[in-house]
C-alpha cells in the first residue's frame, strides 16, 4: 500500500483580524511550501485563484506541475479577513474569474470609447437650426413691416446711421460729376494739343503768318499742360474719394448690415420668449421656456456687440473722413483757382504739396527695343 508522502499535503494556514499571518505558524508554513515544491520552481510560478471575498474559502495557492512527475501538489487553501479583502479590492487591478476555475488578470483602467458621430445627422441638425432660425426671423420682419410687432430701436445711433447713408449718396455724386469733369478735361487738353500741333505746322508753313500761329501755338501748348497738371490733382481727388466712398464708408455699412440682422434675430427670440411667457407653466412649456431663455441671451450678447463695434466705426469714420476730404477739398481748391488763374507756379507748388507725380505722356508705352 503506497504511503502518501508528507510534501504533498495541503497545510492550512490560519490568518489574523487584520489579514496577516499569525508569526507562530509563518516559520513552519515557509518551511513546508519549500519542501513541497521541487528544485527549479519558484514562487513566481505560483498562481492565486481568488473564488469571492464572502465564500468559505477566499484564496488557494496553486503550485505547477512537477516536471517530470505525473503528480501534481495539493491546493493550500488561505482564508483572510475582511479587511485583507477590502484592500484586495481597493488595488488597481481587475480579477476576471472564468468558468474553468483559473484566474486571469486585466489591469489599466477601463475607456469607454466615444460614439461616433454620423456627418449625416450633424448636417441635418445644422439645416433644422438654421431653417428654425430664418422663420423667426422672417416672422419678426414681416410683423414690423405690418406694423404688428415691436423692434428694439437705439434712437442715437440710428440717427447716425442715417446721415452715414445720406452722405454716401452725396459724396458718390461728387464722385461722378468729378469723374465727368476730368473726362472732359481730358479731352479739352487733347483737343488743345492737338491744335498747338496745327498752329506750329502753319507757322513754319505760312512765312506771312509766321509770328501770329507761333504765338497760339505756344499758347495751346502751355495751356495742354496745365491742364495735364489740373488733370492729375483731379484723378488725384478722385481716387481718395472713391477710396473713402466705396471701401472705408461700405466696410462701415457692412458693419451695419450685421448689426441690422443681429437685431432682427434678438427682437425674433424676444418675442418668442415673450410668447412663452405669457402662456402655461407646466412640465411641458417649462424645458421650452428655458431653452428660449438661454438663446434669447445668446442674441441678446450677440446684438451688444454688433452695436459696440458699429459705435466704434462710425467714430472713426468720422474722424478718418474729415481728414481726408479737408486735404482733398484744398487740393481741388488750389488746382482750380490757380489753373484758371493762368499760375503755372502756383498749380505746380500745389501737386508738390501734396505730394502728386504726373504721369509724362506715353510713359506706360514700351520702348521700341522692348518690341523688338
């Protein structure tokens, strides 16, 4: 009868209150686990299977198989405390217990992965909001227009508003009667060349008339180039202008079309606010009514600052606009007077005042090595 072999009983360990081992046994325990496990194998090789904190049996040690031996050790089972088990489960590890009685170990931290955003249902959320938004809008526009809704009206700055509109459309009159001015003057300097041209040609022809179409001729001339200099103090007038009409004035106007919309939509969501407020409180409207809140004070932030910045531009506007067509006005002034006035000085100090260059006839034409 074959005698079982001392090595490869199990031995129980007894465990204290607090999940240690008592001291008397540890000696003795250490003792026998060496003895049951064979040249070769280490602790590390040992595995811990844990069956539940609430059981009869909390933990079992597992020794591997013998190499070279059919037979296998004996489990010795470890019973802790509840408080070894509560530090067991506070550790940052997770124990996954399948059903064939082996454990397995997963650590990290668990992610949830984000679920992913269909571009279909972004795109169709976009059009629900802005066709949401364009009724209101739309709603708001044609109740004022009947007279039926109220609009929110800053008395000041629509005032300024309106002389910024009224003054464009003067100054673009100014612009077009100058432009009309320097295509006439224009074509009087050519007309005058031209006849300059004619009087020199007689003058070398006609020897009884010799003096007489020199004379006009000459006068023709200095005429044609005057009016050349008169000619570009105008384009030059005309250019500033243009600059302050069509791009300074019309950024400003943008400005104001923005601020005209923001308008439009915070007097839409008041309304709609307004509306709501006046009906039932109930478990129905009240989500409605908190909604219309929050984007009645989106608008509402968004309407301040369209008005802030329009403020801004029409103070510099008006600051820019001043500057520049007091310098233009005495520019055109000065050319005038002194070009009618027959001072070819004073039209000449006037362009080197502000700084003008005439272009000479025929510069922009290429050389006739560059058409070769």
């Amino acid at each position: 009868m074959a005698e079982e072999s001392p090595k490869n009983s199990a031995a129980e360990i007894p465990v204290t209150s607090n999940g240690q081992l008592e001291d008397s046994h540890e000696h003795s325990f250490n003792r026998d686990l060496k003895r049951s496990l064979p040249a070769g194998l280490g602790l590390s090789e040992t595995k811990i299977t844990s069956h539940g904190f609430d059981g009869t049996k909390e933990g079992v040690v597992e020794a591997g198989p013998f190499p070279g031996s059919s037979a296998s050790p004996k489990s010795s089972v470890i019973s802790p405390s509840n408080a070894a088990a509560s530090r067991l489960a506070g550790q940052g590890c997770d124990l996954i217990i399948p059903t064939g009685g082996r454990t397995q170990q997963k650590s990290g931290p668990v992610v949830l992965a984000d679920e992913v955003k269909n571009p279909a249902m972004e795109k169709l959320e976009l059009v629900r909001k802005w066709s949401l938004n364009t009724y209101k809008c739309t709603r708001q526009i044609i109740s004022e227009k009947l007279g039926r809704g109220s609009r929110t009206v800053d008395l000041e700055l629509e005032a300024q508003i309106d002389i910024l509109r009224d003054n464009k459309k003067k100054y673009e009159n100014i612009l077009k009667l100058a432009q009309t001015l320097s295509t006439q003057l224009f074509q009087m300097v050519h007309t005058q060349r031209q006849l300059g041209d004619a009087f020199a040609d007689l003058s070398l022809k006609s020897l009884e008339l010799h003096e007489e179409f020199g004379y006009n001729a000459d006068t023709q001339k200095l005429l044609a180039k005057n009016g050349e200099t008169l000619l570009g103090a105008i384009n030059f007038f005309i250019a500033s202008v243009n600059t302050l009409v069509n791009k300074t004035i019309e950024d400003t106007l943008l400005t104001v079309k923005q601020y005209e919309s923001a308008r439009i939509e915070y007097d839409a969501y008041r309304t709609d606010l307004e509306e709501l407020n006046l009906g039932p409180r109930d478990a129905n409207t009240l989500p409605k009514i908190e909604q219309s809140q929050q984007l009645f004070q989106v608008h509402k932030e968004k309407y301040d600052k369209m008005r802030n910045d329009v403020s801004i531009k029409l103070k510099f506007l008006e600051e820019n606009k001043v500057k520049v067509l007091h310098n233009q006005l005495v520019l055109f002034h000065n050319a005038i007077a002194a070009y009618f006035a027959g001072n070819q000085k004073q039209l000449e100090q006037t362009l080197k005042q502000f700084h003008i260059k005439l272009k000479t006839p025929g510069a922009d034409l290429p050389s006739w090595l560059e058409e070769q």
